[in-house]
C-alpha cells in the first residue's frame, strides 16, 4: 500500500487519471459488473446515481426505514423524496408487501424508483423486490456500502437493479484511507453520464453538458489504496464471517440471535437482536468491550430530512430498540474474540 501511494505522489496524476482508471476496472471485474465510476464518497454515489437515471426531480424514493439516513440524505440532493418503508424482522430489508403500502400510501409523492440497503454485510436475496418494482415501473438502486465481496448464490450483490453504489469510508470492508466511493452500472451509457456528473458535468472540459454535476472525483491515492487492498478482501470477509460465527455459537442457547446468513454474510456488522440489549451492552461495557447500535433512529424521527412516510416503520422501530452491533474487525486477536464471545457466554447462559 505504501508503494502504491508513493508512486501516485512521485508520478501523479492527482485528480483522476490511472490510478482511478485500473482501480474502476479491477474493481469491476471483482463484482461482475461491466462499468464502475469511481466517485468521493458513497453519498454522492447514490445521490450521482439517481441523477443519472435522470429520476424526475420531486419525485418519490423508498428507502427502508433503518437505513440510517445515508440513501435519504442522497435523495435530497438529487432533488428526491424520501419515503419511509419499513422492513421485515428478520432479513430487516422491505418485503414487496411493505414497498407496496408504502407506494400505494397517500402520504407518498409519485414513486420513481427504490433503494435496497444490504445492510450490516448481508446478501440480502431481492428477487422477489426486484420483480415487483419492474411491473411498477421504478428504477432500482442497490445500496453496497456496507457489503462488499458480499455474493447470494455466487453472484456479488449489487448486480440487480440499474445502479449499485459502493462507499470505501475506512471502517468498510474495503475501505481508504479516507473518503471515496464508486457506482457500478451494467448500461454503458448510464455510466458515461454518470462520469460526466462526477465533475460538473462536463462533455468537453469547461464546457457543462449534463445537468446535475458536482466535483465529486475519486482520489488517485484512495484508488491507489483500493487497488492493493482488494485482492485481500475475500479473505479479510472470510475472518469476519468466522467472528460471527464464533458470537452465533456463543448465544445458541438464548433466545438471542446474531442477524443474518452465517454462510453468506460479510459481517460488516456483527449484529445481536435480544430484548435484554441494554443489560448486554452493560455488561461488555463492564467487560471493556465496545458496543453500538446501527441505527438508533428510524427515518422518520430525523426531522432534516423532511420523510414522506409511507407506513409507521412499527417493525424497524422494534428491532432498533433491540439490536447491538459486536466488536467485528480482521485485526481482532484470538484473545480478543474469546473475550468477547466468554462474556457473551456468560450472559447467554446467565
């Protein structure tokens, strides 16, 4: 990695350029998708994919309620609405039910499109989703952020709707050294508006040719970054999935759960849902152990974005209340993992 930085200070360029250029390809090749536009961070990713699907302005965007605002604030820069959806309790993604009431629902604007977070490193199967939205007419875009190298059925996640958007902040399972992020498109044509939005619009230099543009450029030090690190991301996942795992067998005999697949997740999150969240979280504290809670608002109990609700989030609100994000890292010791999972044990079995 330090190589790879050294060589774009020595050489450059440092807007754009190479480096940029075979971290979009390595990257695309690594998920399966045709184009990756490499972008500054996953908010603008979103919010530069929903401009180039050219999504009217006003118009409506489902986004599941425990989301943490990320696609919500988004959609408010591209001019969109959010509307509130929630989700099922146990893959905690909306179910084509859910996406309908909310759509259907008065409160909503005029639907154009429908984000599904793969929150928390799941693989989450949409399918069913993505058939929905295609009789309805709405653009789909895929949230990755928190799930690279994620894969249902061999197939990376991300590869299903129109646009898949990915952020590189450093706690990610790939992550930079700072901000950066990218958006994976299968129609060509899609992302060559969508690197023309990245600076200012332009067609030809200086001169704007697409409406929307903001300076929004991967840095060649972060692509630099990326490229060394991805070829250690499978593995770096394989590590993350055997600490969940480890948690799993730890609180098998509670009434505990630790979400998602333990085959296919990436683990970004290590994610407890127990009604006794809190004395948990007491107890690790106790124990030096670091907890969080990812989210600890639902959209719409965040008055700067402005939600549309489409249906009281009544399901994603009770598991917000009961869920707690693990310590889940590569660089985690073994003694560190007996630490916790000891202390998990002692509580499941308490």
């Amino acid at each position: 990695m330090n190589a790879a930085i050294a060589r774009v200070v020595a050489d450059g360029p440092w807007i754009l350029g190479p480096s940029v250029e075979a971290f979009e390809s390595e990257f695309a090749a690594y998920l399966g998708a045709n184009h990756v536009v490499g972008v500054g961070n996953g908010t603008d990713a979103l919010a530069i994919a929903f401009t180039a699907l050219d999504l009217p302005r006003g118009s409506g965007v489902l986004v599941a309620a425990n989301e943490g605002g990320y696609a919500a604030t988004a959609a408010r820069l591209a001019g969109l609405v959010p509307v509130e959806v929630d989700v099922d309790e146990f893959t905690m993604v909306p179910t084509v039910e859910q996406a309908e009431a909310a759509a259907s629902s008065a409160a909503s604007a005029t639907i154009s499109a429908l984000v599904v977070t793969h929150l928390h490193g799941e693989a989450s199967d949409i399918r069913a989703l993505d058939e929905w939205r295609r009789t309805r007419g709405f653009a789909l875009i895929e949230d990755c952020a928190q799930a690279h190298g994620a894969r249902l059925d061999g197939v990376h996640v991300g590869l299903s709707g129109d646009a898949a958007t990915f952020s590189f902040y450093p706690t990610k399972n790939l992550g930079a050294i700072g901000d950066g992020g990218a958006i994976a498109f299968t129609d060509s044509s899609l992302a060559e508006r969508a690197r023309a939005l990245r600076q200012y619009g332009w067609g030809e230099r200086y001169r704007v040719e697409v409406a929307g543009g903001r300076n929004s450029r991967l840095d060649p030090l972060q692509a630099a970054v990326l490229s060394a690190r991805l070829p250690f991301l499978d593995g770096r996942n394989t590590v993350r999935r055997e600490i969940s795992a480890a948690y799993r067998k730890a609180v098998v005999k509670s009434d505990a759960r630790i979400h998602g697949n333990a085959e296919t997740t990436v683990a970004h999150h290590s994610v407890i849902v127990t009604p006794q969240r809190d004395a948990l979280a007491a107890l690790l504290d106790s124990r030096g152990i670091q907890s969080a809670v990812h989210y600890p608002h639902t959209l719409s109990e965040m008055p700067g974005l402005e939600i549309a609700v489409g249906a009281e989030p009544s399901v994603a609100a009770g598991l917000r209340d009961r869920m707690l994000s693990l310590p889940s890292f590569p660089e985690m010791t073994d003694a560190e993992i007996a630490h916790v999972t000891d202390t998990l044990k002692e509580w499941a079995n308490g």
